[in-house]
C-alpha cells in the first residue's frame, strides 16, 4: 500500500525528520505515535508469535526507512533468525490470515484479515556466483541478511521480540545517509551482482528526492560500461521497469535512465530525444486532471507510458522491446495496436475540420480508453480536447432508445443488419437528428424502405 501523490512530486524528505540524537535509537514512541493502531496491533501479534515460536524477528527495509523518514508505510518486511516459514504460518494464523509461500528463497507473505501485506523472510546470506544472475542462498544472521541488502537506508531494523527489542540496528551507516538523503550501495560489487539494483537506485532517488552517493555513481556509471543489464532476464529488467512506471514519479525515472544511459540498454533504439520527454511529461500531466475529472477512465499506467516512450518510432522497435522485456505476445499486440490508434486518432481529430460528434465518437471508440492520456499528449490543440471533454462528460453514455429487439418487432431480420441499424440510429441521435423514440423508429422505417 503505497500512498501515492501527484505523479511528478517526490516526497522531499526533511533531514530534521530523521534521527537527530542517540537517545532516539528507541523507536518504541516513535512507532506508538507514527504506526497505524492495526499495525501497531501486528508488530505486538508478531513479537508474540515469535516469542512462542522462539525465534527472534526482525522489522527490516522500507518499513524501517520509512518509519524514521516519518513517511507512512503499511506493507511489513520481516526477517526471522530460526524457520521463518514456521514462523510465518502461525502469524497467518494468529490474525486470521492467509500465508503464501514459501519461494524458492525461503519466503512467505501474509495477508492479514484487514489486508495488510507482510513479506517474511528467514535471514540468509547470499553469494553471486555469476553477474546478474539471482544469487545461492544459506541461512544466516540478521547481521549476514542486512548485509545482503541494496542501499545503506535499506539496511535499517530493529527487532520486535528480545531484550533488544525496538533498538534501531543500523550496521551500515544507514540513519546517517537517511538523514543526508543519500543513496549508497554498501560494496564495490553490488551493481554487478544484482544489476536490477540501478533500477531500484534511480526510483528511491526520484522518490524521496535523493541523491546518488558519488562513488556509488561512480560504481552504477561502471555497470552501465559493462553492460551489465543486458545479461538480466527480461523478467526481471521488467518488474522494474513497472515499477516505476506505476510509481509516483515515472517521467523522471525515465529521465534518470536515459541520462544514465540505462534506457539505451534495454532497446539499443530507446532514447528520449526533448520531444518525447515532453510527451512523457504531457502524459502524466493529462493523467492527473483524468483522475480529479474523470477517474473510472484513468486505466493502468504503465501501457501510456510504454507507448509514449515509443512513439515515433518504428513499431517493430517496440515489438522487439517487448520481446526482451517477455511481455506477452498479446500484450506487445495491445501496446502496438494502443499506440497506433492514439496517433491515428490524433490525425483524424486534428485533421477533419468540422466533424459531427458521431464521427468523433467513431473515432475515439478505436481507443482503448487507457491510451486517452497519450492522444491528449499527442494532440495539445483546444479543439481535441473539447471534443475528448464531450465524449467523456456525455457522448461515451449515450445509447439509442430502440433495442435489438425493438427492431426486430419493426421488421428487422435476425442477423448483422440489426448492429448496423443500430449505430445508424445512435448516430443520428449523437448528432440530434433523432432526439425522440418516435424519431428512431421513423429513421429505421426509412432505412428499411
Ligand atoms: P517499497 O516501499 O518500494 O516497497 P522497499 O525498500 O520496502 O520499498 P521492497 O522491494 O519491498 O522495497 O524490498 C524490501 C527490502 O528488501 C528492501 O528495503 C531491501 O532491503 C531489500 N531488497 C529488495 N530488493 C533488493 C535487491 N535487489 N537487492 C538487495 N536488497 C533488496
Ligand atoms: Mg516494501
């Protein structure tokens, strides 16, 4: 559960929100005052459960870095030192959840009856044997499984049973770069073991409004020379470029990787020349008015601004990009088909001088409404967007007074004639040349004279 604010607005994070002093290493106030009662109610279930189950367990990751940026966070990471999936079944069952799992890494997720998410994870340590290949896991030590981690404001924890109990742990440096927003890998190899970390990277930093560290900058420039990405499984280089593009601030992101020359290496032909980034940027800004005026039409995020990013450029380019990323066939079709009607949508509303809202309607009708962002985008001009306005506010509602059946009684033969008859008679009535049923039934008596 991600709290999202407007897409281009990263949470600039006041440094006097972090730790200032040691005695705030006890996070016991600051989690009664800034966690939410059910899940304060979870951490103590948790700490219960854990304590039955003797084992120690940890809250680790986003939840902790978020809890100290003061920034609400409703998904819990948990790491357990002992059977973590043990451990996770018994939590599942003591708040009446569901508990998935485990992966192959040893992982579970529970679903709490009030729908909070909780990953849990036994501690392990990891070795990457190979460059952007998921690494051989063993059990380990909370200190080992902190270690394993991406940045050092990812390594914060604290354990929720024990006599250390609600102690920040934070081995790496971690309040400190928290405090100075800064984003720093903590070894020289993390990039190339887990190339997918330069994704994660460029998002926490559009997100919370950081800062790369210099020589971890350094370091993700070296990844980019050695082309590490392209030894990742489109899989994977997928899930994070999803992300980010359902995250708050995908333009940006897409910024960052392009001036890291990260984009090139997903599609040697992917780049954002000024006119696409202004598309981009056009795209998320008509995203956010749809969602004040018209949010039933807003769709997913990620298909606009995969089309967008593609615009202009040739659609084999695309269906090749979505081969790498293992999109589905049917979903490079949709993304190809979707970005090919906004701009043939564009052209014909932009083109035709005076057009009749049925034709408007007509066109528009080719459009998954999902891509309405990037036709608008596309098409800056007033007159597209009046006609968009109108076909949202009323023209997409309007249906022909007269059904199938009602045809049918009037004479119609069973068969496609009735479809036709039908958008014939919508049509007129779009056009206000068939305002009554009367006026519908007459049109349809004349066309079948
Ligand atoms: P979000 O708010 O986006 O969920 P998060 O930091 O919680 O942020 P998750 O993807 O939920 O991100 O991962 C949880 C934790 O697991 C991270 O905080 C980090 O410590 C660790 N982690 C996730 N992905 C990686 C990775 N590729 N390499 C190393 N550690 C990772
Ligand atoms: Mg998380």
């Amino acid at each position: 559960m991600n709290h999202h604010t407007s897409p281009e607005t990263a949470v600039k994070t006041q440094p006097s929100e972090v730790l200032k002093t040691d005695s705030d290493q006890d996070l016991t106030e600051r989690c009664r005052a800034r966690v939410s009662p059910a899940l304060q109610a979870l951490l103590h279930t948790a700490a219960r459960t854990a304590d039955r189950q003797q084992v120690r367990v940890y809250a680790v990751g986003g939840f902790v870095r978020d809890l100290l940026l003061g920034v609400r966070d409703e998904d819990l990471d948990l790491t357990v030192e002992g059977e973590g999936v043990a451990f996770a079944r018994h939590l599942a069952a003591a708040t009446g959840g569901t508990c998935k799992g485990p992966s192959a890494f040893g992982t579970a997720v529970v679903v709490t009856q009030d729908g909070h998410k909780i990953d849990v994870a036994p501690a392990r340590r990891e070795t990457y044997k190979q460059p952007a290949v998921l690494p051989t896991v063993e059990p380990g030590t909370i200190r080992d499984d902190l270690f394993r981690r991406d940045f050092s404001i990812n390594t914060l924890a604290f354990a929720l049973n024990g006599p250390e109990a609600f102690i920040l742990i934070d081995w790496y440096g971690g309040s400190a770069d928290l405090a100075e927003g800064v984003i720093r890998v903590l070894h020289n190899r993390s990039f190339r073991d887990d190339p997918t970390r330069m994704f994660r990277a460029i998002r926490l930093e559009q997100r919370f409004g950081f800062i790369l560290h210099r020589h971890t900058l350094r370091l993700l420039q070296r990844a980019v020379d050695k082309r590490w990405i392209e030894l990742l499984s489109g899989a994977r280089l997928w899930r994070e470029l999803r992300l980010m593009l359902e995250g708050e601030s995908p333009v940006a992101c897409l910024r960052r990787l392009d001036e890291l020359g990260i984009l090139s290496h997903i599609d040697a032909d992917l780049g954002l020349s000024p006119d696409r980034l202004a598309l981009l940027t056009r795209v998320a800004e008509v995203r956010v008015e749809l969602a004040e005026t018209h949010a039933d039409v807003l769709g997913r995020a990620w298909p606009v601004y995969l089309a967008a990013l593609f615009h202009g450029l040739d659609v084999n380019i695309l269906r090749r990009a979505g081969v790498r990323l293992t999109l589905a066939p049917r979903t490079i079709q949709e993304l190809v088909e979707g970005l090919t009607a906004a701009e043939g949508a564009c052209q014909r509303l932009r083109t035709a001088d005076k057009l009749r809202p049925s034709e408007v309607v007509a066109v528009l009708r080719t459009l998954p409404l999902e891509m309405l962002p990037l036709l608008l985008a596309l098409c800056p001009g007033g007159e597209v967007h009046r006609h968009v306005q109108h076909y949202l506010t009323t023209w997409r509602h309007i249906r022909p007074d007269l059904t199938g059946a009602d045809l049918k009684r009037l004479g119609v033969p069973q068969g496609p004639q009735i479809g036709r008859l039908l958008a014939h008679v919508l049509a007129a009535k779009l056009d206000g040349e068939a305002m009554t049923r009367e006026a519908e039934e007459a049109l349809v008596l004349r066309a079948l004279a």
